[in-house]
C-alpha cells in the first residue's frame, strides 16, 4: 500500500489525531485551571476528536495503540497545571531517601522545626499547599515506593522526578491495555473496549498530565481479574494486595467475591447410571469457601507484609486519623451529601459533614454487603458490575469526587454494559469551574448540571435501557 493510498484511507484519522494533538499541547503547556472557558474548550474538543477517531480507527488496534501512546508522550516535559499533588509526591519520596517515615511527619511540623530537610524543602512546601503540607500523607507503601523512584532518579530535580512520575503511570496504562484486552477476550466482549479508557482524553489528562497514580493501581487490579478468571486465585490475590497498595479503594470490592468462590454454579461431571455423584454440589461449595478464606488470607496476609517497612505505633494513629478526614473534614464536588447537607442545615445550620460524614462509611459497607449476599454475583460480568455498582453508590453519597476518583468505575464500564462512566469522565470537568472563583467556591448549579446529566444516563441504563443478558459468560474457576 503506498503512502498516499493510506493517508487518504486514514485521512479523517490522521486528522483528528494531529487536532488532538494540538489540544493536548495547549493542556501540557499553555493553561491555568483558572482559565475555565479555554479549560472546557480544550477538554470538549478532544473528547469530539477522540471519538471520531475511534470510530474511524476502531479495527486497527495498532494504530490506536500508537496513538495512545502519542498522546502521553506529549505531556511528558510538561509541569502539572491542574493539580499540585505532585508537590507532595516528590516531598514524600525524598523524605523517604533520607531516611525519615513519611507516615510519622507533617511537612509543616518539620518546615517548622528543621527547615531544609530535604532539597528544596521550602518550594516544594510551598508548591503542595496549605491542605497537604498541614496533614499526615494517605499514600500506601507501592505508591510510596513510586515516589522513592523518582526521588531516587531524579535527584534535586523537580522536572526529572516529573518525568520519573510519567513513565511509571504511562507502563501502568500499557499494563491495563494489555491484561485489559486479554480480560476482554476471555469473556467475549469486543476488544476496542479497552480504548474507551486508554484514549479517553480524562485519562490522559488526569493521570498521565495531573499525575494521579489511580492508572498503577488499577493496572494491578485488572491483571488481578485476568488471573483470577484463569483460575490462578492465589496471584490474583498478592496482585489485588498490591492493587490496595496503591489506593486503598480496592478494599471495598472484598466482600463482593464471596458469590464467585461459594455460590457459583460448578459443573458437576456426568456420572454412569446407578451410581452416586462423586462430587455433589455441597462439597464444591465447601471447597469454594476455602478458596474464599484463602483468598482474604492471601490478600491480607500480601496487604501487611508491604505495609510492615512503615509500620510504627504512631503510624497506625496518623494514618487512621487521615483516612477518616475525607470522611469528616472534606468537601468537592457530592451529590447526594450537598443535598443532605442543605437538609441538615435546616435543623442545625452549621458543621454537617461531621453529622453526615460520620454515618457515610456505615451506609456503604451496609450497601456493599447488601451487593454482595443478595445480588447475583456468579460470573465475571456479574461480579464486576457489582463493583461498578458499589463504587458508584459510594461516590454518589461521598463528600468528596475528585476527578480522578471516576477513573476507577471508568475501567470496570468496558467490561459491563454500563456507559454513565464514560459520560461522567466528560461532564466531570464542570468541577474545575470551583477553581476560578474566589476562594475556590463551588457554584452548586453547575454541581446540580453535572449530577442531573450522569443520574439520568445511569437510571436511564438501570431501569429502561435494553440490555443482552451476560449470565452466560461465566468465570471459570
């Protein structure tokens, strides 16, 4: 095929790839997220673009593949300019290279008491913001280990920590579309599914462009998955540990695995006529439930040995107490929780989130567990459905949606029939409108715009739109 016969086949393609280009250029190098008009300008146009270029693309996995990987690359000089995260990333990891627990410390305790700890103490300080600087870090071990690799690597340099930070999240994508396609493959879904995620431009910005490591943790929880659908439950277990590792968010899928070890449907063997069934169906399940007891071990047992560099009597207290604050002291961007906040307001008028926040994590687990014992959770589908299920049901109720937070339920879409993720990771931009008002205010109409658009496409998916039954696509054992 000659050059110019594929530039007129792949023109449309090539067209939008190199507008993408340019939006993603602007985003790396030309914005403040105070900029909303140019900031939702940019973020529509490439969501525009990105589509078409699937559509005209979708057979060629190469192609897109490439492209994906373009896009990162293109962020990679580039200082985040969307969130200051990053700050306490580096201070974290070089706090760790000098030999200190970061667990134990509060950046603005030790700025304090011993000035230039570490290089550039006071910039980077400075750079993390007051909400950061003034608590314990919530970053578990894996994540932390990330952070010493930057520190290690790039030395003094904050651009080179950066790009350490970039190239470990880009490997971590790859990761994903690779046990993400064989995920997909086994369980009969079309494999372009996984480009819902790897060139959704809320990805590549958020994680690749804002460095939020949501990308490495989920990498370990999809290749989680595939090895559990293999049949291989102890690895998929250490892999789901370190997943938790990474971001504690997992931890709340645990209970949801019960159904898939004990009440799935095994196929019991054909026996001669007159003749006993030599496996009946109350010892397979008896043998599920031991995989069940030694799944939860393994993932523990995993989950401890990775903690136990950190552990500290203290520690436990700090980081207990950090957890607890976006419970109790945070707010961005809720949905149901502002609702019930102006409620509360009516009868108290002041402090909620300490009332509601409290009761929040009871309300949950009392959802998941009520998921978990009583939905259907017997196939692969099924079982990460519930997932998707169950972490919305928690964002919709928290106090505070990050951005980044959805790219979670972004990936678990492609393995469903639910597309309200893919609808939310357009509308989620709205948040950052908070960011060009005085004092970060949040405008609760645009919240209220944001909300009605994904409940309606998430209701409109429960309850009216029709759906082919996946009951059939087990998970093997």
């Amino acid at each position: 095929m000659s050059i110019i016969h594929y530039l007129k086949l792949r023109k449309y393609a090539i067209l939008s790839t190199i507008g993408i280009i340019v939006l993603y250029l602007s985003f790396a190098y030309d914005l403040e997220r105070t900029d909303f008009i140019k900031l939702l300008s940019l973020w529509t146009g490439s969501f525009v673009l990105t589509y078409t270029l699937y559509r005209k693309s979708k057979g060629d996995f190469n192609f897109l593949f490439g492209t994906g990987i373009l896009f990162r690359i293109l962020f990679l000089f580039a200082i985040p300019n969307l969130s200051q995260d990053f700050y306490r990333f580096v201070w974290d990891g070089r706090l760790l290279l000098e030999g200190y627990n970061p667990y134990l410390y509060v950046p603005d305790n030790l700025i304090a008491e011993n000035g230039e700890i570490i290089a550039q103490a006071e910039g980077i300080h400075r750079g993390m913001g007051a909400l950061s600087a003034g608590h314990f870090t919530n970053y578990p071990p894996l994540n932390q280990l990330c952070f010493a690799l930057a520190a290690i690597f790039a030395g003094k340099n904050i651009l080179g920590s950066v790009i350490v930070f970039r190239i470990i999240i880009i490997l971590a994508d790859i990761g994903i579309l690779f046990f993400g396609k064989k995920l997909l493959e086994h369980l009969k879904l079309p494999v372009s599914n996984i480009f819902w995620y790897f060139l959704n431009p809320f990805i590549i910005v958020e994680l690749t462009g804002n460095l939020h490591f949501e990308g490495v943790m989920l990498c370990f929880m999809v290749w989680s998955f595939y090895l559990l659908v293999k049949g291989k439950w102890q690895w998929s277990a250490v892999t789901l540990a370190c997943s938790i590792s990474v971001k504690l968010m997992p931890l709340l899928f645990l209970p949801l695995f019960y159904q898939y070890f004990v009440k799935k449907q095994y196929l019991i063997p054909a026996c001669p006529a007159g003749k006993p069934n030599p496996s009946p169906q109350g010892e397979r399940s008896h043998d599920g439930l031991k995989k069940l007891i030694g799944f939860y071990v393994v993932v523990g047992v995993t989950t401890l040995l990775l903690f136990l560099p950190f552990f500290d009597l203290q520690f436990i207290n700090n980081y207990s107490e950090t957890v607890g604050l976006w419970f109790t002291n945070f707010e961005f961007n809720g949905s149901l929780y502002y609702v019930a906040r102006e409620i509360g307001y009516g009868f108290r008028g002041y402090n909620e989130i300490q009332t509601i926040g409290q009761y929040t994590p009871f309300i949950v687990i009392f959802f998941v567990l009520a998921v978990a014992f009583f939905r259907k959770n017997k196939t692969a589908i099924q079982l990460i459905t519930a997932m998707l299920l169950c972490l919305s049901f928690y964002y919709f109720v928290s106090t505070t949606v990050h951005p980044w937070y959805l790219a979670t339920l972004l990936i678990l879409s492609i393995f469903t029939k639910f597309r309200f993720p893919l609808v939310w990771s357009l509308v989620i931009i709205l948040s950052y409108l908070a960011y060009g008002n005085e004092g970060n205010k949040e405008n609760l109409w645009i919240i209220a715009s944001e909300y009605s658009i994904v409940y309606g496409v998430f209701f409109w998916e429960l309850f009216f739109k029709k759906r082919t039954s996946t009951s059939s696509l087990s998970l093997e054992s």
